[in-house]
C-alpha cells in the first residue's frame, strides 16, 4: 500500500498544547497532533476518554480550555464546508418520510432557509455522490427501511457532500457485520487517496481498521499517546497510559488488549474499560 | 343531497366551508413535521390546553377564540422552557397538561353563559364562525405558511438528524421553539374547526396517511395537506348533506380523515415495494 500522505502542505488538523475540560474532569491535556492530507487517523481509548469531544472540537461544537486548534488553516466553526461529519450510528425510523437521496442532499443545502426544494445543482451532486458511494441502487427507498450499512453509506454521502478536507466519522462501524466494515473502510480510504480527505475516525474496533490507518490517537484519563499502531499498541505504551499493566497480544494478525482483570473476549476491542471511570 | 348545495348560499356555510379549508391547510403542512419529530404528545397537550385558554378568554374577554390563541403562545412556551433536553419533553407536556386541565375545569365553574360556548371548544364548531373569526384563521394562516416554507430544509434537517444540522450550522434550539410555537398556533385554531379532543385527527392523522404513499418529503407534505383539506371540507360538506341528523361537523372531519388513513394502509400493503430495484445488495 502506497503512502498517499502528503506532508509538503499544511496540516489539515493541528492541535497544540490543546487541553479540554469539562466541570472539573480533564478530559485530555496538552495534545500535540498534526494530522496531514491524505491521513488516516484513528481515536482509541475507553468510554468516557474523550474520543467523540475531541471531534467536537473539531466541528467547533466544543472549546477547547488551553491551547490551540486549527482544521484547514482555520479556527474550527460550526458549518464549516471543510469539515464532513458522520456522527454515531442512530438508525432512522422505518417509518421516517426521507428517502436516502434526500439525506444526502441536507448535506449540501439543509442549513439553507427559503425554498423548501433542492436547486438542480445539488440534485445532479447528490446523485453523483451517492453513485460515488456505491448507493445507487436504494437511494430512492425510505432511508428507514434501509440496512444499518446502507444507510451508513448514505451518512458518508451526506458528509462528503460539502466536498470536506476533513472527515470525522464517529463510530462509523458499529452495528455493521465484517463485509460491511470492510465496506465502509474501503470507501473511506477510496476518498482520501482521490481527493486527499484526511480521516479522523473514533472507533472501538481495533483490528477492522490495521489495514487502513496510518496512526492511532490513543486516550485515556486524561493522557494520550500517537503514533503508528506499532508505536502505541504495545504493552509497554499502554501500561504506561493506563498505569496499570495492560498486555497487548498479536495472535494471527489480529491485536488483543487484555488488562485490568478483565478476559480477552471482553477487552479485546478497546483495552480496559473500568479503568477509564 | 341537494340540501348541501343549497346551504351553501348561506354565509355562515361559506365562512364555515372556509375556516375548515384554512384549518385544513395549515394543519396539513405542520403535521408530516409532528410525525417525523414525534410530537404526537405535544399536540394532544396543547389541544387539550387550548381549552383552558379558551375558558379563561371566555371568562375573561367573553371570546374564547383570542383566549386560545394567546394561551397557545404561552403553553408552547412552557412546553419548550421546562423541556429543554430531549427525553424531558413529554414529560413537561404532561406535567403542564395535568394542572392546566385542572385550572380549565376550575375556570369553567365561575363561567355563568351558555353552556354551548363549553361544548363548542370540546367538540368543535364551524357554524358559529363569524367573518372576524375566518379573518384571524386567514391571517393565521398565512403566517403559518410563509414561516413553515421558509423554514422548511433547515427544520427537515434538524428533525431528521440533529447532531449533523448542528454541526452543519443549523440553529437546532431555534427552529424547535419556532416550530412549536407554529404548532401551538396550529392546533388552536383546528381545536375552532374540531374541537380539543378531536384535533389529532386533522393535526397527525393526515400526515400518517400520506407517509404510506410517499417517502419525498415535498410530496409527503403535499398529500399531507391533500388528505387534511379533503378531510375537512368533506366532512363539513357531509355534515351539510346530513343536516337533519344533527351529527356535527368535527365528527365527520374526523371520520373522513380515519377512512382515508385506512385506504392509504390497504393501498400499501397491496402495492409492491417501490423504489428499491437490488436489496441489499450493495452495502
């Protein structure tokens, strides 16, 4: 797998020194973190780390409470056009009155007060985003009788639509069986060795995601570390964010983190939860 | 059955024919948004408020009709202050339903006219609508149109995933309180046509209808307000055509709107999915 990393230009996403917290609880501190065109990142760690406010920060949903963040050259702002958004998995109601080329569409147009229709322009985009990500062939159905993986497709669509530099997706696997992981990964990866859309993706599946990430942010109570997987997902690095020891076993390819006295089958997703309260 | 077109010529069958057509319209429009945003609750409390306003308008101005519409602005109020996280809004609306009933019933027992000005917010009564009143239903309605159409994408947006709208741009907060507040107007003026207790049937039941024939949000609206005026005016024009039965209007409304949610189910069921060449195969 050819890099498709571009590190000549500025980074896409440049976080320094950046800490934020919420009441009294750090969430995080003092993160350094330059994520390049074309990167694939991934946001690890236990529930309650962090992962999905550090993509808030990002969309300008969230302050930070010291240092500094940057998306794109610029302060993040609600609405941005350079940031696409996939949020955790919520799966429409069957009954919602929404076909998937209209989701898709909001993503272009649905912050626009005045006619309550699509310009022609956002159509014809709509409909070359959604051939784009291979959703074709239902996007004319009512999104809510759609397959979790179907519509995640279709949420892609959507966020793609403002042709972002950035694309955070939080969760964007859960629920979905192996082919449709491997599914929404490869388009993912599509996207950014096509366009140079950098990925930041918060996730709990470690082993779906080896093949495609370029580097791993791993958060725990209040630290961090980044690097490559090899880098961070060691036993050593991860004894040392946890502060407690933390085995990390390679079995047939696949990464298992065991620790905290809880059993593999439990932990090997994202390392020791009840640590993390 | 030419009783009915007899009737027409007169002028409080004409107001009436056009307050349940203004009714209708707006009432059409708001409802696909009630259906997609699950606020089934919040029209039913409102409806049932509206009755509480219209007791103390009466009481206190002898009109029930401005009594509602300023009690209506005041109930979405408190329906958007004391349910502000997601989960907390039905529970507000029943909270804030359980007393204000409670203060109608209490209004009612120092009311002294005719006892038909109560039932008539109850049960609805086109009849007795003045040219002033289909006025204010006209005007009412125009706003609740522009309002509606010019919000119409962001407020899609915001109903069908909020976390994306917000993080898009979209002033989520707003449009909700803004959207309340045009069903609140919405429903008291039905609850004229209706009454209270028969509101959902103009407020939900069309949208409910529609969605079983299109899933096109443009469309979906404009079935919507097609079953809504349908309803409606059929009804009242049936209540013309039964005059000597003495069944009122509201009744018809809402018989009219259940038949057509029945034959939108049937015609679903027997109409082969649509829209959906290859299932599933791609993902």
């Amino acid at each position: 797998m050819t890099s498709v990393i571009d590190t000549e230009t500025a980074p896409l996403v440049d976080f320094r020194g950046a800490t934020l917290s919420i009441g009294d609880r750090t969430l995080w501190a003092g993160l350094d973190l330059s994520i390049a065109r074309g990167e694939f990142v991934a946001i690890l760690g236990p529930n309650g780390a962090g992962k999905t406010t550090l993509l808030k920060a990002l969309l300008g949903l969230m302050r930070l409470s010291a240092g500094s963040v940057t998306v794109a050259g610029k302060h993040p702002s609600r609405g941005s056009a350079d940031v696409g958004y996939v949020p955790q998995q919520k799966i429409f109601d069957p009954d919602l009155g929404l076909r998937g080329r209209d989701l898709v569409a909001l993503g272009a147009d649905g912050h626009r007060f005045g006619v309550p229709w699509s310009k022609r322009a956002v159509r014809q985009a709509a409909d070359e985003v959604i051939q784009a990500v291979g959703a074709h062939a239902y996007a004319d159905a009512p999104i809510g009788k759609l397959s979790g993986g179907e519509q995640q497709r279709l949420r892609i669509a959507q966020a793609l639509m403002s042709d972002p530099q950035v694309l955070l997706c939080d969760e964007p696997l859960t629920s979905l069986d192996l082919r449709h992981q491997e599914g929404v990964l490869d388009l993912l990866d599509r996207r950014r060795r096509d366009c140079g859309t950098a990925i930041v993706m918060v996730t709990h599946e470690i082993n779906p995601i080896l093949p495609f990430v370029d580097r791993i942010v791993y958060l725990v109570g209040g630290k961090w570390a980044v690097g490559t997987p090899d880098e961070v997902l060691t036993t050593e690095r991860l004894s040392q964010l946890y502060g407690s020891p933390v085995d990390v076993l390679r079995v047939r390819g696949r990464v298992i983190v065991v620790g905290g006295g809880e059993s593999p089958e439990l932990s090997h997703h994202c390392g020791p939860e009840t640590l993390s309260a | 059955m030419s009783d009915m077109w007899l009737m027409l010529h007169y002028s409080f069958a004409q107001h009436a024919l056009l307050a349940a057509t203004l009714i209708a319209l707006t009432c059409g429009l708001v409802a696909p948004f009630v259906v997609m945003r699950d606020m089934a609750f919040a029209v039913h409390g409102t409806a049932e408020l509206s009755f509480t306003s219209a007791v103390a308008g009466l009481l206190i101005a002898g009109d029930a009709v401005r009594g509602a519409l300023v009690g209506s602005l005041v109930i979405a109020t408190a329906f958007a202050l004391l349910g502000r996280r997601p989960r907390e809004g039905n529970t507000a609306i029943g909270v804030v339903l359980a007393f204000g009933l409670g203060l109608g019933v209490f209004l009612l027992s120092f009311y002294n006219g005719f006892a038909s000005a109560a039932t008539n917010i109850l049960f609805g009564s086109l009849v007795t609508a003045s040219t002033g009143d289909v006025l204010v239903l006209g005007g009412l309605a125009l706003i609740v149109v522009v309002v509606m159409v010019v919000i119409f994408r962001p407020l899609l947006f915001a109903s069908v995933d909020s976390a994306v709208a917000s993080a898009r741009g979209v002033p989520v907060n707003a449009l909700s309180l803004v959207f309340l507040v045009l069903l609140a107007l919405t429903v008291t003026e039905a609850a004229q046509v209706v009454g209270t207790l028969l509101v959902l049937s103009l407020a939900i039941t069309p949208a409910a209808s529609a969605r079983r024939w299109t899933a096109d949000p443009l469309k979906f609206v404009a079935v919507s307000v097609a079953f809504a005026l349908i309803a409606a005016d059929g009804g009242f024009l049936l209540s013309l055509a039964l005059s000597d039965t003495d069944i009122k209007a509201s009744v018809l409304i809402a018989f009219v709107s259940f038949a057509i949610y029945l034959v939108s189910v049937v015609a679903e069921r027997l109409r082969p999915e649509t829209g959906r060449q290859v299932s599933g195969a791609v993902a």
